[in-house]
C-alpha cells in the first residue's frame, strides 16, 4: 500500500473518521444478523418500517405498548449481551494531522499546557447493549390481526415488501470510537476538562459529543470519544430482519470464497488502520478490482432487505442455515458491508425521522 502523505483537510478527515466507524460498526453487527440502524428513534420486535423513506410506519407506542396487527406479540429483553472494546485497530491520526506526526508508542503530542499526547488509533466500544425479541420466537409475527389496516405485514411476508420490513428483534444500547490519552506529570491535579476540550475542539475543527472526555481520578490519562452513538441514554443500534432475499445473500457469499474473501478481509483491515489520508483512494482501487460487477448499483443493504418483484425472500435464520453448511455467510456479510461503507456507498437504510 501507499506511504503516508499529506494531511487530509478536518471535514475529510472527520468524514474518514466516520466511513471506519460504519464500516466497525457493521463488522459487529452483521455477524448478530443484524443491520445498523440509522437514527431509529424507537423500535420494537413486530414494528413495519419502511428503509427507503426512513419511516417507521407501523408498531408498538412504547416498551409495554400494543402493536394493534400483532396483538398477540410478547417480548423479552436481554440485559447486558456485550460490554467491552470490540476492536481498536482504527487509525484517526489525520483527524489530528494540524498536532503534528505520530510519535513513539502510537501517541501524538497535541501540545498545550496539559502536555496531553492522544493515541493515533480508535476503540470501537460497546459500553452497553440489549437484545429484545419475540418471546415464543419469530413466527409470532406471522399473527397478523384480520384488520385491512394490517394487509402492510401479509404483503411483506408475501414477498413484496417493496423495501418494508418487519424488524424481528432490535438490539439497543451505546456505541462510542474512543482514543486514550496521557497527560504530563505537572498537569496532574490541576486539569481542567475545559482545557482539553477546548484544546481538542480548535485542533479537529468540529464540536466533540456531549461527555465526550473521560478523565481518570489521578488526572494523568483518559480518553475521548470522537464520536459517540447517541450522546446521552441508549436508543436502537441495529435491527435483525424477519426475511432476506435469499438469491442475493447466497450469491454474494459464493462470490466471496477462497482467496477473494482474504483479501477483501486484508484489504478492510488495512485500510482501517491506515494513516494515509489519500486511503480511500487506493482502496477503491482494490474493491474494483476485487469485487467487480458485486459493486452494488444500489446502497449496499437494499439488495438484502428489499422486496418486491421476483424477491426471493426467506426467513432470516432459514437463511443463514442454508449457507453455513459452508461456513461464513455472516461474516461475508459483514466484510462486505465494512467494504461499501469505507467507500462512503452507504447502506441505503434511510435516516428514519425522530419521534
């Protein structure tokens, strides 16, 4: 791969910034069967929700609501499933590139009283996360009450869904991409988080999420989240969906066999970790080659969510079943979608609207 070169400018060094932590973000959850949501404000097992307006459209009001076309629907909550750091191989050294070249040990000195130095590299952490789902299992949601109004769910399960789908559990909690920090032996005692928050704001160019600072109690290290999703409380991270297209999800996974699917896996860890501001480049090069004519003509999710003609769509885990007789349909999955995002081609799962 190419050497280091000039620093990016803060916006594209923001933007790459975030290209890893989708791209992280779907290494996590698609090997959990499921799909990162985008700004899904509230979301139960059983909910309609449509990916191509970003709209929920039919579902619970609340944790003890009733989904009126699932009247029969009880779920459970999974407290606690994942805690912890999933990887820390993301290098963000260009969002610090006006602090200057990365020194020993992978820190770099941004200067200032504080004598603060901030590692190059990103955390993936998951300080919470919860797993809701049907509590007698999936097929509760083939309980569709008589009502006209409800004909949205026997279209899906029908098959023609026209980018609709009925989310079979939700996993929600927090996602945060954090460096560590350490800060000169005199700045103990006497740090100010102000100080270092104003610090690192003027050097990225853009405001840091809210408690973005953590400060240990000695006050000589911490860290800070770059980004952190959401800022405060916890809310839907990523939805498993009641069918996929199975033609698709089978085609991709045989394409990605062998030596193909090791280099897609290097070639994505690489340019995680890269430093060169211009990786992008070089690495849109690489997935050309590689994948060819599986560069979708559309967002990445769409081809494996969406319904309508000629769809083959299946039951989820019947799915998986089928095609981990060879092992590793998940995780071709999640390659691929790490792949796209780091291309910024996005998952076409539309920013739904708050509620």
């Amino acid at each position: 791969m190419p050497p280091p070169s000039a620093h990016a400018d803060t916006g594209s060094a923001m933007q790459d910034t975030e290209s890893k932590f989708r791209a992280i973000e779907a290494l996590f959850f698609l090997p959990r069967r499921a799909f990162p949501a985008r700004n899904l404000a509230m979301a139960y097992p059983g909910d309609l929700i449509d990916i191509y307006l970003g709209q929920r459209l039919i579902g619970r009001s609340g944790p003890d609501g009733i989904n009126d076309c699932l009247p029969d629907l009880d779920t459970y909550r999974h407290e606690g499933i994942y805690e912890g750091t999933f990887r820390e191989d993301a290098d963000i050294s260009a969002l610090l590139a006006g602090a200057g070249s990365v020194g020993p040990g992978g820190l770099i000195d941004i200067g200032g009283e504080l004598g603060a130095k901030i590692r190059s590299a990103a955390g993936f952490n998951v300080p919470a996360l919860a797993l809701t789902e049907p509590s007698a299992g999936v097929n509760m949601l083939l309980r569709v009450d008589a009502a006209s109004d409800c004909d949205v769910y026997r279209e899906v399960h029908a098959g023609q869904g026209q980018g609709r789908v009925i989310i079979a559990s939700i996993f929600d909690g927090r996602l945060e991409f954090r460096s560590g920090f350490s800060l000169a032996t005199a700045a103990a005692g006497t740090v100010e988080t102000g100080i270092l928050l104003q610090l690192l704001t003027t050097l990225i160019g853009v405001p840091l999420p809210l408690g973005a600072l953590e400060i240990s109690a000695d006050q000589v290290s911490g860290s800070v989240a770059w980004i952190k999703k959401p800022a405060r409380e916890e809310i839907p991270l990523a939805f498993v969906p009641m069918y996929l297209n199975q033609t698709e999800v089978a085609r991709l996974h045989y394409y990605l066999q062998g030596e193909r699917r090791r280099a897609l896996e290097e070639a994505v860890r690489e340019a995680l970790g890269s430093p060169d501001p211009t990786w992008r480049e070089w690495f849109g090069d690489v997935m050309t080659e590689l994948l060819g004519s599986e560069l979708p003509a559309e967002a990445w999710a769409r081809q494996f969510l969406a319904g309508g003609e000629g769809a083959e769509m299946v039951p989820t885990d019947e799915v998986i079943s089928a095609l981990e007789e060879d092992g590793g349909v998940l995780e071709s999955l999640a390659l691929y979608a790490a792949a796209l995002e780091l291309l910024d081609r996005g998952s076409g799962i539309a920013e739904f609207n708050t509620e």
